[in-house]
C-alpha cells in the first residue's frame, strides 16, 4: 500500500476539483487530485461554457456574487492557462441576446445593480447584432459583456497548467472511503492505495452526497441531466449566445453551434433520446432558421450537480474536522468555478476571503 501524504486531497477532477487544486497550490499547499474517471470527463465536459447564469436575476445573491467575480477572475486565467498549457480555453466575449420580455424591470434591477451593460435592440439594430436570428423577433435584451469558454477546450488548457505547476491529478483512482478517526479525517483509500492528507475536498459533482452519505449528514445535491446537440456550421455564421424560453445557442469560433439544454430529474441516467434532439433541433431552428440546413454532429448528456437555488456548498464539513464540500453548482458550475476555488482556497488557508463565505455554508439554504 502507498502512502503519499500531502496537504490537500481534493476528491473529483471535474472543472470544480482543478480549479481548486489549483487554487490551493497557488497559496502554497501540496495537493492531489484523485479523480475516478478521466479529468473533465462528466458534467464540465458536457457543459456549454456561457460565462453568467440564464436569467441571472432569478438566482439569488450568493449565486450572483460568485458570478461576478468570476466574469472579473476569467479573462485573465483564460490568458494564464492558455500560456502554462499551450491550449486555448477559447475566451470569447460573444455577448447574449435575451428574446424572454417578460422580466424586463428584474433584469434592469439587476444590471444596475450588477453593474453589467445591458440594452435593448429592436428592428435594424438587431438584425445588424444578429443576422442569424430570426427575422421575426422584433426586439431583445443585449448583454455585450457575456463571455463563453470552450469547455473540452478548457479541460486540456487547466490539466496542462496543472502538469506546469506539477500537481498531480490521478485519472482512473476512485476514492471508495474516507479514512476518518475522532472526527476528523485523515485521508482517504482508493483500491489500490491509501492517501494521507489533513484535508479532503470533496469536488465530486453530482456524487459528492454519495461520497459524504456514509460517514456523515450529506449535501442536499442531486444528478439534474442535460442533453445537448452540436450542429457544424460555418465559422460567423451565428455571432452571439442567444437564449429564449430555457434554450439556447452558443457559437464557437470553428462555426459549430451548440443548442442546449434539458433539465430531466432522472437520478444517475445519462441516456441521451431522439426526442430531447428534435425538440433541441427545433428550438434551434426556431432562433435562427439558417440552423436547419446543418446537421446534427453529436448529442449528448451530462448530470448537473443539482443544489436547491443552485447555490454550491463552499465549505468545512460541520461534523468532520478536515472535510471540506466544493459542489452543488448546478447549471452555473463553468462561471461561478473560479470564484468558487478561490474561496475554498482562502477558507482551508485560513486567509479572509474577498465573498462572504456564510452564503455557501453548510446550513445555508441550498
Ligand atoms: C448540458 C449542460 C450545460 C451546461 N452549461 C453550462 C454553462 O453554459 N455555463 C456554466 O457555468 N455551467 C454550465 N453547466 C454546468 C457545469 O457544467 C457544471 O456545474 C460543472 O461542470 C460542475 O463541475 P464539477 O466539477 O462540480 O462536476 P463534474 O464535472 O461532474 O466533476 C465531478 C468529478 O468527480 C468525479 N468523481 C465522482 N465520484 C468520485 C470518486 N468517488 N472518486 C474520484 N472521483 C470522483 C467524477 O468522475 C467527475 O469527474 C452545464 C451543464 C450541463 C450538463
């Protein structure tokens, strides 16, 4: 049996865990990554990387917090892991197009609030933002500043800065217990070896209940899957995100366009079904006609870690010593991440943190 001791273990290599990792070591700690599959390859890999929640002004403020100060924290990571990795996360600044009206003085009281530029486009100017939308919608929000990553893009672009940075990320090494003794945790144990650490980050995405659920109260966190189809189109063929009735279309820099998303409550079932496609495919083609000329490149699914408001745990376990939660992001887990591991990062260095980690506490309402 191995027994490698370092600071931090963080349990889950999803975008949540790298980030973390990385977070952690930028303050100093010797951290492991231990991750069950391969880096990325579950809800962050399915996720379509728009920078700022749908409908920010429907989540509550401790969702917003992390949003803001992520849309402040990407550019410049984006920059950094980009030159540590060699590989382009793709940061783009597309903006969103919002077609629901029926919100308006919410979202106006948020973008003051915010501090986020917002206007409203009608007739020729809209055309000119968008000549892909659909001549027929007369006016809609427009958010220049939203950005999009890449998400594949952004899983090799942060596992090269980890390699950079030398932190170690195990693929395919399932945590199956935490060691724990007199409350507090000690490490945890993998089939083939025992991993010793003061602290455990458990950044495990939909599973991280599942992890905590034998030795202590779980996070209230749940699988919400998401299907989504890819189109190949041309590159400029769509410029802007645009988001209408739940759905919504991201352009990527090659020309493909991703149209997204359902939210199904079915436990750990990651099936993907014709008829979530055609009613994708034509919500698609309802927002932008052209989309019905291009065919379908892939379809898939992801299980979102489903917390109550889609406010994430960020903290210490109450129950054990050492046990640390970084989970529950939900439909947001791309553009609240950053955030998210800098507050876990500061919270384990006992460094005060720049948000007000009661938001995300344990008892907290999720
Ligand atoms: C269709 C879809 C669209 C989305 N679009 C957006 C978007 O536009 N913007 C946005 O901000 N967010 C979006 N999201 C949400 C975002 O993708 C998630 O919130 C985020 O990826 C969650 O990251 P995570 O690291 O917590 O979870 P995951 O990426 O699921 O990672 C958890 C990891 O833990 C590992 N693990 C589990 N158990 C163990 C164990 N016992 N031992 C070791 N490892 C373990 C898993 O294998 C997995 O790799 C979307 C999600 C979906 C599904």
């Amino acid at each position: 049996m191995v027994d490698a001791t370092v600071d931090v273990i963080v349990v889950g290599a999803g975008l949540i865990g790298m980030l973390t990792a990385r977070a952690l070591q930028q303050h100093g700690a010797r951290v492991l990554i231990l991750e069950r599959g391969k880096a990325g390859g579950e809800s962050t890999w399915a996720g379509g990387g728009i920078l700022s929640p749908l409908y920010p002004w429907r989540y509550p403020e401790a969702v917003n917090w992390l949003a803001h100060h992520g849309q402040k924290i990407y550019p410049q990571m984006a920059e950094e892991i980009f030159a540590e990795s060699g590989v382009d996360p793709e940061y783009i600044r597309s903006g969103m197009l919002i077609l629901d009206q029926h919100e308006n003085d919410a979202a106006d009281a948020w973008a003051r609030h915010w501090q986020m530029q917002m206007e409203m486009l009608r007739g020729d100017a809209l055309q000119m933002q968008e000549p892909a939308l659909d001549p027929g919608v007369s006016s809609a929000l427009w958010l220049p500043q939203i950005a999009q990553l890449r998400n594949p893009r952004l899983i090799k672009s942060l596992a090269g800065s980890l390699r950079q940075r030398k932190i170690s990320c195990m693929e395919n090494t399932e945590v199956m217990a935490l060691e724990i003794e007199s409350g507090e945790v000690r490490g945890v144990r993998t089939a083939q070896a025992r991993y010793s650490a003061g602290n455990v980050v458990i950044a495990g995405g939909a599973w991280s209940a599942k992890i905590i659920q034998p030795y202590a109260k779980p996070p209230r966190i749940q699988p919400v899957k998401g299907q989504m189809i890819l189109f190949r189109g041309e590159p400029g063929m769509l410029r802007s995100i645009i988001l209408s009735q739940g759905r919504y279309l991201i352009p990527r820099r090659d020309g493909r366009i991703l149209a997204g998303s359902t939210l199904e409550y079915t436990a750990f079932d990651k099936s993907v079904h014709d008829s979530a496609l055609q009613d994708l495919r034509s919500a698609a083609v309802s927002l932008a006609p052209q989309l019905a000329g291009l065919a379908v490149e892939n379809h898939w699914a992801g299980l979102r870690p489903g917390s109550e408001q889609g406010v994430p745990y960020i903290c210490r376990h109450p129950e054990i010593k050492g046990l640390y939660i970084n989970s529950g992001h939900f439909r947001n887990g791309v553009i609240l991440g950053a955030a998210s591991a800098q507050l876990m990062a500061d919270l384990i260095g006992g460094i005060t943190p720049a948000i007000d980690p009661a938001f995300y506490d344990f008892e907290a309402a999720h």
